[in-house]
C-alpha cells in the first residue's frame, strides 16, 4: 500500500503578501546602488545582471496582469496545486528567457520599472485573502497559492544576485519561510513516506521516501541543512555531493540520500 500524502500546508494570504512586497523592496534596494559595471556582470545561465534584475519585475507583474483579466473559466477547481508548481517551472524556461532579454533592453530605468511593478501589485492584489483563480503559465491556480510561489521566484533570484555581485542583500523572514516550506513540502510529496527526515531549521521539518517509518526518538535516517542551502539544493543550484563534502547538509543513516529526488525545480 503506498504512502499517505500529506495535508498542504495552509499559508496566511496577508502575511505573504506582505512578504512578496517586503522582498520585492529589499531587491529594489540592490539594484538600485548596482554600478553600470556590475549590471553588465554574468548572472545565471545566460543572463547579465541587468536581465536578471529584470525578471524579478515580472515575478509580481504576471500576478499583476492575470488580476486585470476575467478569473479563468471552469469553475473553482484550480488546474494546478501548489505542491505541483515546483515541477511544472522546467517547461517555461525559454519563454521566460527571451521575454527577460527584451524586457530588460526596453526598460533600461529599472528603479522607475521597479517603482511602477511593486505599485501596480500593490493596487491589483487585494490585501486579505481571496479564493480567486488566477491564471499561471502552469494553468489556473488560487490567488494565494500563486503568491506563495512567489515567494520561491523572490529568493531564489535574490540569491542568484548576491551570487553575481557579491551584495549582501536581506531576506525577508516570512518570504524565506514559506519558500523552505513550500520545497521542503514539494520533497514530501515528490517522495511519500516516513523513512528519512529532513530538517531545515528554523522553518521545516518532513518526513518522506518509502519504507520503515520512524514513530518516537531519534530517527535514524535524517538529513538537516540550512535554508538557503536547501533552496539551492531543491532549484539546482548547488548539488547533493557538492553540499554533502562542504558539510552544508549533514546525511546520518543508510537512506539518508536525496541525490535522486533532486532538483525539484529545473
């Protein structure tokens, strides 16, 4: 009989929009003091910095545009869960990357295009909760499922900035939390079961991969890191031999061993 899927996790809608924009402004604030020359430093895959800066305007922005148009049809019922989303980011990547290019040679003011994507987000998506659909490039999904990911787009991509320029640029604690969450949930889920537990302290804790299932005491398969290892873990950003050897992820047990599972995003 195969494992028993878990509950979802539920998220606050406030509080995680509250999160988005908290993250959104502390990007806002990196970017801002970057020089010419840091703008044109390589940033992830093909990307320069410049580009980079600006897909992360269109993290809120496609929130933003699917508000302005009808709720999609079909009903209430969304077309993809949050914990599917993880799996669903590989297929747009080229789309994603030819519309950043243009995006970024068009709007060569970024604070102004910064400026006018946090205040049209903050005018279109409403402050308390809401059950609305909304369509994604994945299919439709709940208003608040949406800003949970991006929460997931907002620091894996400032990660990826501090990566290129060396800038050490804040986290939002709500917009860290609930994007370890969502991975370490996406990991579960992946990966039904009770034999390994993976600790990512202070934000998550799953259990997950089939077999005896640990019940009291300590578990005698575990895996544990921090969060931001985790996120680069989970979006391959760093690999599982790499982080194991740099004693960022600690593995005690025989089926301690996630190296198959991973990444969760491509």
């Amino acid at each position: 009989m195969p494992p028993a899927k878990k509950r979802t996790r539920s998220y606050d809608f406030s509080r995680t929009r509250t999160a988005v924009l908290a993250q959104f402004a502390h990007v806002q604030d990196a970017v801002r003091a970057l020089t010419p020359e840091q703008l044109a430093l390589p940033g992830p895959g093909d990307w320069t910095v410049r580009e980079l800066a600006a897909h992360l305007t269109t993290v809120l922005e496609r929130v933003s545009r699917s508000m302005e148009l009808p709720a999609p049809a079909g009903g209430p019922k969304p077309e993809i869960t949050l914990l599917q989303w993880p799996s669903s980011t590989a297929r747009n990547a080229a789309g994603i990357a030819g519309f950043t290019q243009a995006l970024a040679a068009d709007r060569p003011d970024l604070d102004a295009l910064y400026e006018e994507t946090a205040a049209r987000f903050a005018e279109l998506v409403p402050a308390e909760g809401s059950e609305r659909l909304v369509a994604t490039s994945a299919g439709a999904m709940r208003l608040g499922d949406v800003l949970v990911t991006r929460t997931v787009e907002l620091v894996v991509h400032t990660d990826d900035l501090h990566w290129a320029t060396g800038l050490d640029i804040p986290y939002d604690r709500q917009a860290l939390a609930a994007c370890t969450r969502l991975l370490a949930d996406a990991l579960a889920d992946k990966a039904p079961g009770g034999s390994v537990e993976v600790r990512v302290p202070p934000f998550a804790v799953v259990q997950c991969i089939g077999g005896p299932k640990h019940t009291r005491g300590t578990p005698p398969n575990v895996v544990e890191t921090d969060p931001l290892t985790w996120i680069r873990l989970a979006t391959g950003r760093t690999g599982w031999t790499q982080a194991l050897e740099s004693a960022q992820v600690r593995a005690s047990g025989e089926r301690a061993e996630l190296a198959h599972l991973l990444p969760l995003m491509g």
